[in-house]
C-alpha cells in the first residue's frame, strides 16, 4: 500500500484513526424512499470520510485499520476539476463487525459521538429486525433528525407516515 503506515510502524495508528474520524468523518443513516421496499422506504446506512486526492494514504490507513471499506473517487461539487477521495462502507455487516466494535473500544472525542452513537444504536435496531414495519421505520426516522445536519426526515414528513395517528409518530 503506497503511503500507508502500517500497525506495527505506528502503534498508535487507532488513536489517530479517532481523530482524524473525529475530524472528518460522517456517520450518515437515511431512510429513503424506494418503492421496491415493502412500505415503499429503505434505510440507508454508511460511515464515511472525504478528502482531496493527494491524501489517499490517509484513506488507505481506514481500509487498513478496520478491514473493510473502499475508496471512491468523486468531485467537488463547485469546482468538478477537483477530485476528491471519499472512504466509504455502507455494508451493515461490516459496520457492525468492524466499524462500531472499534469505536467502542475507541471512544470519539467531539460531538460526533453523539452521531455515532445513534448510528449504532440504528444498526443494532436493524439487526434485531426493527426496520421491518412501520413503526420501526419512524423510530429509526426520528433517531435520524437528531444527527448530522438534524434536518426532518423526509419518512416522517411524507403522506404515509403523516395518516398515522398522532400517538404513533
């Protein structure tokens, strides 16, 4: 791996991993609308980091530590000569394998914990099931409004979920 620290040349490689993730990393949970589904909503899932094309080793440092991931290359939105790298893991599988193993034992330090914290709990809540029926998708909804940007999910805003009664939401 071109550029890469590996584990046993930085022991302290987590430990950066943290901040570096603390930095720049997003820990994203959308439910969307997909007619394919069986209430017509998916839930999306992904932990990810972006940055310029000249700091692939740092991004190649996340697919080294966690096991897992993948690089993407994409463009910035403003200016599409400029290429940026984005890390990317959307497999649940690995997210709750890996990713959120690793946090535990690696706790956040700003207040991005918060938002991994309500990733994981809505990983734990799709492993056990819960975004099988309406009422596991609003929950899953209202725990996304409390992340990132905290903009209203669209789930809760949308015709289906606005005829439940009010007990419900």
């Amino acid at each position: 791996m071109t550029g890469a620290v590996n584990q046993q040349e930085r022991p302290d490689a987590e430990q950066w991993v943290v901040g570096f993730v603390d930095g720049e990393g997003c820990f994203s949970i959308s439910v969307v609308r997909n007619h394919g589904c069986r209430f017509g909503w998916q839930v999306q899932h992904e932990f990810a980091v972006t940055q310029a094309a000249s700091s692939r080793p740092a991004l190649e440092v996340l697919i080294e530590v966690f096991g897992c991931g993948r690089i993407v290359e994409q463009y910035r939105p403003l200016d599409h000569r400029q290429v940026l790298l984005r890390f990317s893991e959307k497999r649940r599988s690995e997210m709750v394998d890996r990713v959120v193993p690793f946090f535990e034992a690696n706790p956040l330090r700003t207040a991005k914990r918060a938002d991994f914290e309500r990733f994981a709990q809505v990983l734990q809540m799709m492993e056990a099931g819960v975004h099988r029926s309406e009422d596991g998708l609003r929950s899953i909804a209202a725990i996304t409004q409390q992340m990132n940007r905290r903009q209203r999910s669209r789930y809760l805003e949308s015709s289906e979920a606005i005829r439940q009664p009010s007990h419900v939401r």
